[in-house]
C-alpha cells in the first residue's frame, strides 16, 4: 500500500511544481537531481559543465511540467529532457562529430570482458571516446535508446548510428584490454 501513496504523493507534488510552488519544485530536483546529473555526466566529461545541463534541462522541466501527462514515468520523462539538454549543449560547444565511414556490424559476434573495473575507470575510458563514439555509445548502451532513435534525435543515419556504437565498443574493449595488460602484466581478455 504504501508504494500507491508514494506515487500518489509524487503526483501530487508534480502537480503543485507545474503551478509553479517552489517548494514543490525544490523536493523534485532534490528527488531528482543526483540520478540527473549522473546521466548529464554520461555525455559531459566537465562535471560544472554537466551540473549546468543539468540546471537548464530541470528549467525546461518546470517550464514545460504541464504538458507531462502521467503516461509512463516522471524520471524517464525527465531524462529524455536531460539527454536532449546534454546532445544540445554539445551542439552548441561543436563536439560533436560523426565519421561517416559504415563499417559492418557483426551482431552476433559479442567479446566477453572477464575483469574487474571500477565505475569511475569505466567512465574515463567512456570519456576518452570521440563525442559522436560516447554520445551513441551512452544512448543505446546506458539509456536503452534503439539505432531509430538515435537517429532521429542526433539527425544522423541508422547506419552511422551502428557504426559509432561499434567503433566505441572496439575502442573501449582495447582500452580495457591494454588496462589489464598494465595492471596485471597479463591480458584478461584471451587475447
């Protein structure tokens, strides 16, 4: 019973938020914000940078609160605005970059990385990435975005979405690997 009241009272509170109470706008970027800036950070290595994309996609939530109609869920309507906030910031810093080269993509071959990696090496490796390699990487890999999607929202073709993804995989696969290679003096990998 009490998961019902947690979500009636959610909302409640997105409702008083959208007749612009501070208050309740303050509890939903308190509720909200770490798991916000988390997926700002996916795409912004800067973390001020990423707190600010995060700042300007919680404004463009309260502008638009209204039009959230309680059809699905209100963190993953939130994060679409994030990803769509952090794909423009980059935009406009004019990061963003595509090799337009398609390379096969091998569906059914899968590489298995028997290791253990810290998240915040893990996320180093993701930053090292080209920007078109991680913001891909990140929409399908982390946010479960599909190859249409992508395409749509980063106006590129499926094809050059598929690509991006397996270049990114490529790279952070031989990143893991030369990791390992340093670490332990051996490759974990089976390479």
């Amino acid at each position: 019973m009490k998961v019902i009241q947690l979500h009636n009272n959610n909302i409640a509170l997105i409702k008083k938020a959208a007749k612009n109470n501070r208050e309740a706008q303050h509890l939903l970027y308190e509720a909200h914000a770490p798991k916000m800036l988390s997926v700002c950070r996916y795409y912004v290595k800067d973390i001020q940078k990423a707190e600010e994309v995060m700042l300007n996609g919680f404004f463009k939530a309260f502008v638009n609160l209204k039009s959230f109609k309680n059809e699905g869920s209100f963190e993953g309507w939130l994060r679409r605005i994030m990803v769509r906030e952090a794909i423009s910031f980059l935009r406009q810093e004019n990061k963003v970059e595509f090799s337009v080269d398609v390379m096969p993509v091998n569906h059914g071959q899968v590489n298995n990385i028997q290791t253990t990696i810290e998240v915040d090496e893990i996320q180093q490796y993701i930053d090292q990435l080209p920007e078109g390699y991680k913001m891909v990487f990140v929409m399908y890999a982390i946010e479960g975005y599909k190859h249409h999607e992508i395409s749509k929202l980063l106006n590129i073709s499926e094809g050059t979405s598929k690509s991006q993804l397996f270049k990114a995989r490529q790279l952070l696969q031989r990143k893991i690997k030369t990791s390992n290679i340093v670490k332990n003096g051996t490759d974990e990998m089976g390479g």
